[in-house]
C-alpha cells in the first residue's frame, strides 16, 4: 500500500508553502522548489516500484529550479526573456506531469486535488517571482 502521507511529502518543509494561502517569500521560494521535487521523485518511485512505468518529462521540474537559478544570477534582458520563455514551456510541461499523477487517483478525492492545486500553486509562483505573463 503507498502512504499518502509519504506521495504529499506532508513532513516535508516546503509543505508548508504549499497549504499556504500567501504568496511565497523569496526567500522560501528554493524550499517550495525542492518539495516540488521531492512530491514529483516520490509518485515516480512508486510508480516504478509498483507499475514498472516511469513519469514521462518528470525532469520539467528540474528544469524549472535550474531556469530559476539561472534567472536569480542574471539581469541581462534577452537571458531573462529567454529564461521566461522557457519557463512557460517547463510550466506547462509540469501542469501535464501533474494532470497525468491526478488522474491516478479517483479517491481520495484531496489527492486528486492535492496535484492540481500543486501545479496551480507553482505556476502562480514563478509567474509572479519571474514577472511571466499570462
């Protein structure tokens, strides 16, 4: 049996960040990447564990802390706007890896909800820490 617990990461630090209704501090902004990580390695290993299948582009939030690394070091205009291009591609990629992890569950109902509400809660956050558009 896989622990819920244990695929919403709940003792992780960063899940604080995610139940939170405020808009992350800077500062707290790694935390929040690295517990997104850390939700996307764990229903990876039971994935492969119990299904022998691996999540297709789970690396897109990998991708996405290294362009925020990278957008935190620069401030050269065309880096930024192509950091900000490739983050609404890694955006949208991990919105799928997200939908594809929330269809896996009918019930619980909040585990469902707990993986569209972490795409929505990340894509909020770099938009408004990157200055994206919508």
């Amino acid at each position: 049996m896989i622990s819920i617990s244990d695929l919403m990461q709940i003792s992780h630090p960063g899940h604080r960040h995610y139940i939170s209704q405020k808009n992350i501090n800077d500062d707290d902004l790694p935390l929040f990447l690295d517990y997104c990580v850390t939700v996307v390695e764990r229903f990876n290993h039971h994935s492969e564990k119990n299904f022998q299948t691996s999540l297709e582009n789970k690396n897109c939030i990998v991708n996405i802390v290294d362009l925020m690394a990278s957008l935190h070091i620069t401030d050269e205009p065309e880096d930024v706007f192509e950091i900000r291009k490739k983050l609404h591609r890694e955006l949208s990629n991990f919105d799928y890896v997200c939908t594809v992890m929330s269809r896996c569950f009918v019930s619980p109902g909040f585990v469902k909800e707990f993986y569209e509400n972490l795409s929505k809660k990340l894509n909020d956050e770099i938009t408004a820490y990157a200055g994206l558009e919508l």
